[in-house]
C-alpha cells in the first residue's frame, strides 16, 4: 500500500494490453483488501482515491463504502474532504448505507466551520436520499442564516433537492427565499431562484403568493440585460446569463404580466446576437417568457420571427433547438395546446421551412420537426400539409418513418375534410409506405371502412386495382382482401386476383389468412363455391400448420349449405350500431353499505394504528353526503358544457371532469371523492377508460366506471368514485391518463386534478 495514487493511475494507463491492466487492478484491489484488515488511519485517504478511480473506469469498489463513511467522520478536514468525494462517487441514494451517514451530516452541518458545512450541503444536493433529506431539513433551513456566501449558495441547492425528494415539505420553506434573493452575491441569488423555480414546480399554488417577487425579478433582468458585465460575471458580450435565464424562467411561472416586463423582453429578443449560442440561449428563454405571460399580440409575433428566422440556418444545433422552443410553445405537458389559439396560427406560417426539415440528416431534428407539424395540422390546412408531409415519407429511415405515418393517421382520421379523402389519403400511404405500417392502424382503417357504407363502393374499386401492382406490400394486401371479402357485390376478376396472391412466394402467411376468408365469403355472393372449396383443399397440404388448418375449416363451411351463406355474410353496419348502443347503455353499480374505515384499510394495505372497536357502519351514501347522484345534462354546444351544482376539477380537449370531495366524519384523513366526467364534443367517445396516479402520500382506490362510452355534449356523464388516503399529510394531486377512441382514432390525453373541492 506504499505506492501513491499518481503511479498507480500512470501504471493502468500505460498498461500494454488488457491482460496486463486487470493483472494490475486485481492485484491492487487485493492489496486494499489486506490493508483493510490492518486499519492504518493515515493510508485510509489513499486508498478512498484509488476507490474512486478504480469507480470511475468502471469497476465495482463497492466493497468500500463502508470505509468512505469512516473516512467522513475524521476531524482532520482534508480526510473529511476526499471522505466526501469518495461517499459521493460510491455510494448512490438507493444505496441503503445512504441512512448511516445521516448522523455524520448533521453534526457537519451545525458545525462553526464553513468549510464543514459546505461538504455536508453539497453531498445532500448530489446524492441525498428521501430518508436523508427529511432528516436533515431543519439543519439545512438553519444554515441559510450564514454570513458565508458559499454556505448559503450550498444551502439553496440542498432545499432543491430536498424539496424534489419530499415535496411535502415545500411549505417549510417558503420564508426562507428573500433571504437568498436579497444577497448581493450572484451565486447565492441563483440558488435562489432555483429553489422558487422548484418550489413552484412541486406546488403550484405558491406561484399567488410569491407574485411580490416578480418585481425585484423584472428588475434583476433589466439590469443584467442593460449593462455590461463586470469582470467576474460577464460571458463574452452577456451579463451573467445564467441569472438572466434563470430571472426569465422563474418569471414565466409567476405568471404576471406588466409593460414594463414587456419593453425588457421586446429589447432582449430584438437585439440579442443570434449568432452566438448563449445569445440563441437567451432568445429562446425569452419567447417561452413571452408565451407564458405577454398579452402583447406584436411581441409575441416579433419572437416567433426571431426564431422562425433561425429555420433558415443549417447548423442542425441551431435548427433543434429552435424547433424545440416551437415544439414548448405548441404542447403543454406533452399535450398539444388548442388548435385554434393565437399561437398556432402564428406559427402556422412557417410549417412550410418546418416541413423541409423532415428531411433533415439528422434524426434529432426530423423527430423534432415531426412534433411541431403535428401540432400544427389542423382542418384547415390537412388538405395541403399532409399530401407535402407524405411526400418525405419514402426519404425517412425505417425507425422514424414508422412513427411518422403513425402520426400522419392520426391527424388524417381527426381533421379530414371528408371521408372519401381520408380513405385517398391513407390509401396513398399503404401503397407507399405499406409495409412500415402498424397492426393498430390496418385494424383501424378496416374497421372504419366497414363504419362507412358510402365509401365502401369506392374502396372497393381502388383496392381491387392496387392489388397485383402492389403484390409484395403485405399491409396493403391484407386491408384489400378484407374489404373485398366484405364488400364486393360481383366478380369483377377479383376471385382470380386474390387465388394468384396467395400463390404469390412473397405472400406472407398472416396475409394468406386475409384472403382464405376473403375467398370464401366471396365465393359465396358470385355463387362461385365448387372452385372455392376445390382451391381450399388444395390449400390444406400448405407446409404451414395455420394455413392448413384455416383452409380446412373454411372447406368444411362451405360445404354446409344450409349454414355457409348465414356464416359468410358481409359484416352488418346495423349490428355494429346496435352493439355500440348497447355499450352506451349505463352501467349500474350497487354500493353496498359498508364500513369506510376498514374497507379503506383493507383494500389499500394500510395497517390501522387505531386499536379495534365496535362502531356502527358508514354507508358510503352518508359519506357521499351533499354530492348529487347525477350531473344536469350539458348544454349542446361544447363552450357551454356546464355543471351547476358540482365545481370543475380539469378540463381536456374532448371532456370535462367535475367532482366532489367528502371526508370520512370518523377519519378525516380518509376522503371520497365523486368524479362526474361529461362529454364536450359532437360525437361520443368508445372504449373509455380513465387510470389515476395520486402524488407521493397518498393511496387510491377506484370503482369501476358506470359507463365504458361517454356520451356526447348532452349526454348522460360517466360517474366513477374514488377512495383517497392521505398517508404523510402530503400536498394532493392526481395524474389521470385518459384513454378512448374517437370515431375510430385511438386517443390518450393526461392530466393532473390538483385539488380537492
């Protein structure tokens, strides 16, 4: 253990092979190993080092951690320094050892020194677990009355995390902020900022409270973007930029416009050099600033037109990045904001530059692009974007084209202008892109052929000729043998067309099953059954075990005369209709009397803390006490949907959530809560389902649905009840994700019900 850190480190680098530098860490590994069974304090920090190194060329010193701890409690600052280091490179937060050091930090973090200090808050911002942040809270809240800079900017970062892994304790620090923000070191009102930033982030309701801040924020901005940086805060040509970013970022969530926000923002975005990345960096943050609080129509044009102004560029940097501060103008957590609003009509003149770069080199960029057109489709303009969108589609790489036609069908079965050119337009895509075409989206469009009589003629026709042309496009082959099979009323050669397919090399077995049905039912309408079981049973010697056994059912059947024409007929239009309104029809679901208390406790695993008693049941009715059983119907039109008597919890492009809380008299911290969901569209919405994901504290425990179809504006809402169990005495927030069909478009919408009414 006599060799130092240096040679050993020179020895693995200038190792002549692989063999030789294992040679050399196994046996040094083994060294330590002995050392640690000798215990001399003074070679303790070497051997951290070489810990740490042998951690950061990929091997597993975990074996050492415990040692790292050891070393982290000496008196000695430069030991408690790599003792520091080598805990914070070892040891993780999910590392379970995490809980030792707790007692460690807390003595460091009272201690007189600041250099102490400063080690203890900078471990908690890096590697701090929930456990460990929690238990250190109050010691970090007290270091922010330092008169140590560098103290009190640690202290910050550590709320941030601590914060972050607890959330429930945001409101324990909400006074501590001025004390940063007031400080003349830049680094300490950074840290500052960040723990508003988060703060805000993990509850949103201080956003209100903290609006006296937006002042002196506004203020830090226009000194900063006025004058000249001093020497020890100045980034080329800028001042400080990271404060101005970070002034400009927590602005935008105080939400809290004034002019004189508005004139610094219009010099910003007018005079900042584009040419340099931070001055691209700070135009970007200024937009998202405008976006989140202007309601000046002009400054929101002139940022628009200094980003569109960079699509011109070819730096695929440059070219990203302003697609992304598009692609956060356009979506609100990862949901694309109202179509028809200010600022998607604004963009909407630069789609042609954004459609250009969809045929980027770069795949980050064409994903990119793909996020921004599809925000910006619309039915206005489908009929020219799309046929410009398609024509990129055969230059895309197989991974991207894939989830571009993905995202084309979506925004052609929502927007298209009519039903003949939504079946043109898809159509276009099986022949060009058929085989990149997913199994959800042939299901779909077949199913929306069979909901469509008046195209089914029309489909028939194009299919019929694209058949043999396009043989070896298997999506394209299995959606024309269905709707051929279904829909064809005469020959018109389509039987010997689809005998030469299945014979075809490249037919693969899956299209094969396509055309067995589509032959049988075929035969069955043009009375052309003796050839169609001769061609089943010639088809029932195939190699594939599948292929075989469906030709032989499909035999048999239609060698049933009495039972083949009632077992092939086409697929009846009136029967889907008769099923969907039997789905429509409202679930009812009996709520049985029983004990809140204990079918809270059950259902949730929550142990009980209470000893058992004998108390009488609380119906869930008396629990629900106050809360209507129904919901008004909503007013047709979809801006008038209203629920008088029940508050609203979150509203979503195609429906709105209303509920009502109610606390268990005997437990308060057990709630139910009525949800009331109503349709705000003109059509209804199929195969409904709503999933919840409470925020950290709290369990949940959902009944069913009454209803899997939500009517539209006017109908009958969806009614789900909800158990709630607030754990931790934690802020409250639910996460839903909605999941439905619209016509025949699959949909997914999320959002989050922050409080409780």
């Amino acid at each position: 253990m006599t060799q130092p850190l240096n040679e050993f480190i020179s020895s693995i680098r200038l190792s002549e092979s692989i063999e030789q530098e294992r040679f050399l860490i196994a046996t040094e590994q083994a060294h330590i190993r002995a050392y640690l069974r000798k215990c001399d304090p003074l070679i303790r920090p070497r051997v951290i080092c070489k810990l740490v190194f042998l951690e950061i060329i990929g091997q597993n010193p975990a074996w050492g951690q415990m040692e790292a701890m050891t070393l982290m409690c000496d008196d000695q600052f430069s030991f408690k320094r790599i003792g520091y280091i080598g805990a914070s490179v070892l040891l993780d937060e999910t590392t379970e050892l995490t809980v030792l050091v707790t007692q460690t930090l807390l003595k460091d973090l009272s201690s007189t020194d600041p250099n102490i200090q400063s080690l203890a808050l900078a471990f908690i911002s890096n590697v701090g677990s929930p456990e460990v942040c929690r238990a250190c809270a109050s010691a970090v809240q007290k270091t922010i009355d330092s008169n140590n800079a560098s103290v009190m900017k640690r202290a910050g970062m550590a709320i941030v995390r601590i914060v972050r892994k607890n959330p429930d304790l945001a409101e324990t620090f909400k006074n501590s902020v001025q004390k940063l923000l007031n400080h003349t070191n830049h680094g300490v009102v950074l840290s500052g900022m960040n723990m508003v930033i988060s703060l805000i982030d993990v509850e949103p309701r201080l956003s209100k409270l903290w609006s006296q801040f937006a002042g002196p924020f506004t203020r830090i901005l226009k000194s900063l973007s006025n004058s000249r940086g001093t020497r020890e805060y100045s980034f080329g040509v800028f001042n400080d930029p990271y404060m101005q970013m970070k002034a400009m970022h927590a602005l935008s969530l105080l939400k809290k416009p004034t002019e004189e926000l508005d004139g610094i923002l219009q010099s910003i975005i007018s005079s900042t050099e584009t040419r340099r990345n931070t001055g691209r960096a700070l135009l970007y943050q200024a937009v998202e600033l405008v976006v989140a609080v202007s309601t000046n129509t002009s400054l929101r044009g002139l940022a628009f037109n200094q980003v569109g102004r960079l699509l011109s560029m070819k730096d695929p940097n440059v070219l990203y990045s302003a697609l992304s501060v598009f692609a956060r103008v356009l979506y609100t957590e990862r949901e694309i904001i109202n179509r028809g609003s200010v600022d998607t009509q604004a963009l909407q003149r630069y789609k042609k530059q954004i459609v250009r770069c969809l045929d980027h080199r770069d795949p980050s960029v064409r994903r990119r692009a793909l996020d921004v057109i599809s925000a910006l489709i619309d039915e206005n303009n489908v009929e020219s974007l799309i046929p410009e969108i398609i024509t990129f589609i055969r230059l895309a790489d197989s991974d991207f084209r894939m989830e571009l036609i993905s995202k084309i069908y979506s925004a052609v079965q929502r927007f298209a202008p009519s039903k003949e050119w939504n079946f043109d337009t898809v159509h276009q895509i099986l022949v060009d892109s058929g085989n990149y075409v997913s199994a959800d989206i042939i299901k779909d469009f077949c199913d929306l052929i069979a909901r469509t009589p008046e195209i089914q003629p029309h489909a028939v026709k194009q299919l019929l000729s694209s058949l043999l042309q396009f043989s070896d496009n298997q999506s394209l082959m299995q959606i024309s043998a269905f709707v051929i099979g279904e829909f064809a009323n005469s020959n018109d050669g389509a039987f010997d067309i689809l005998k030469q397919i299945i014979f075809l090399p490249q037919t693969a077995n899956e299209t094969k099953f396509y055309v067995i049905m589509a032959l049988g039912k075929l035969s069955v309408r043009i009375g052309n059954k003796e050839e169609a079981i001769a061609l089943m049973t010639q088809l029932s010697t195939s190699n594939n075990l599948e292929v075989q056994q469906r030709a032989g059912e499909m035999k048999n059947i239609l060698s049933m005369d009495d039972y083949c024409d009632e077992f092939l007929a086409p697929i009846s239009v009136g029967n889907n209709e008769e099923s969907q309104n039997k789905l429509a029809a409202p679930v009812v679901i009996k709520e049985k009397p029983d004990d809140v208390d204990d079918l809270l406790l059950i259902a949730m695993d929550t142990p009980s803390t209470k000893p058992p008693t004998t108390k009488k049941p609380v119906p869930v009715e008396s629990l629900l006490g106050g809360i209507p059983t129904q919901v008004p119907p909503a007013a047709p039109k979809p801006a008038e949907v209203k629920a008088p008597n029940l508050p609203e919890l979150l509203k979503m492009p195609d429906f709105i959530i209303y509920g009502q809380s109610k606390p268990n008299p005997s437990n308060p911290q057990q709630i139910a809560l009525k949800l009331f969901i109503a349709g705000t569209g003109n059509k209804p919405l199929n195969e409904f389902k709503i999933e919840f994901q409470p925020s950290h504290g709290w369990k949940i425990m959902a009944q069913p649905a009454d209803s899997t179809v939500l009517e539209a504006a006017g109908g009958k809402p969806i009614s789900q009840l909800l158990y709630l169990l607030n754990q931790t005495q934690a802020p409250f927030a639910i996460q839903i994700k909605a999941s439905y069909r619209y016509g025949s478009q699959p949909i997914t919408e999320t959002g989050v019900i922050r409080e409780l009414k």
